[in-house]
C-alpha cells in the first residue's frame, strides 16, 4: 500500500512540474512576444522621431548592438530609448545618449529606463529639472552646486565629461556586463 500511494505521488509530482514547465514555456513566449511587439513598435518611431527612415532604422540598429554589449536588456532599454531620442540629433548621437544613460545608471543605481528619463529632463532643462540626479548623488558627482543656475549646453558638457569617452566613468556599464546578471543579460539579449 505504501509503495502504491508512493508511486501515485511520484506521478502527480511529475504532472505537476510538466504543467508548471508549460505554464513557465507559455509565459515565456507570451514575455518575448511581447518584447518583440514593443521593440518593433519602438522602430516605428524612432523612423517618425528622426524624421526618416534610414536614419530611424540606423537608431534601432545602434540601440541593438548597445543592447548587446551592456548589462540591461533590450526591453529595460528600449523603454529609455524613445526619451533619448527626443533629446538626440540623429543615430550617432543616440548611441552617445545610450551609453551616456548606461554608465549613469551603473554608476546611480538607478534603472535604465529611469535614468533615461532623468536625462532627457536634464537635457531639455538643465540639471535642475532632475530631481532624482540631485537625490542619488549624480548632480553633486558632477559638480554641480545647489542655488547655481546652469544652462542645458553647460549641462551636456558636465555629462559627457564624465560619463562620456575619456570621462572616469566611461565604461561603468560595460564593466557591469562582466557580471553574473551582465552576462545573463547579453546573453537574452541575443536569443531575443
């Protein structure tokens, strides 16, 4: 008896994990389906915010190969990606913008998306538009003093200083993508 009720166990154990393997297969698909439904979305408009198709598709294309080289995924990017573009000329200056956001990120803590945001605000309005930089030490990283006003091209200067080529936290991100949930990244970043 024992033996038979063990046996009958064992089988509802298997049934239930195959169940919760599909359930886990079906989200799963369902996730990247989804993903691909925004990214194509994205490259949509980023031909109408560039104001051309080549030069839209070029953006995607460089967001792409960003993506495949950093710890965030695709998705966290491209939801940043759309407010960078607004605050970018053309293909090359988004992916300055990209790695700009990528290194701010890993340096704040902040998400991509997020720093993204803050960014763009910075970017548009000056660095006091960005309450966030002020609250997780970036404006003071950069410099910038409380009760001084700055213009949005003194504001680019500063980050690009820092977070750009030659800057000391140029390859924030790109070290981040040495790391455990880096590598895991890149790595759903290409499957998708």
């Amino acid at each position: 008896s024992t033996s038979k009720l063990q046996s009958g166990f064992s089988g509802l154990t298997s049934k239930i994990i195959a169940a919760g393997t599909a359930i886990g297969t079906a989200f799963g698909i369902k996730s990247i389906l989804r993903v691909g439904a925004d990214v194509e979305r994205l490259q949509l408009r980023f031909q109408f915010l560039f104001r051309s198709v080549d030069e839209g598709t070029e953006a995607f294309r460089t967001l792409v190969r960003f993506a495949g080289e950093v710890p965030f995924t695709l998705e966290e990017i491209q939801r940043g990606a759309a407010n960078l573009a607004v605050v970018s000329k053309n293909a090359e200056e988004l992916g300055e913008n990209l790695k700009l956001v990528g290194n701010i990120a890993a340096v704040s803590g902040l998400d991509f998306q997020t720093a993204a945001e803050q960014l763009q605000r910075s970017f548009s309005s000056g660095i006091a538009a960005s309450e966030l930089f002020r609250e997780r030490g970036v404006k003071a990283l950069l410099g910038f003093q409380d009760g001084v006003s700055f213009t949005v091209e003194e504001t680019r200067k500063k980050f690009q200083e820092a977070f750009g080529p030659g800057g000391p936290y140029e390859k924030a991100a790109f070290a981040l993508a040495s790391t455990f949930d880096g590598v895991l990244s890149i790595l759903q970043d290409k499957l998708l």
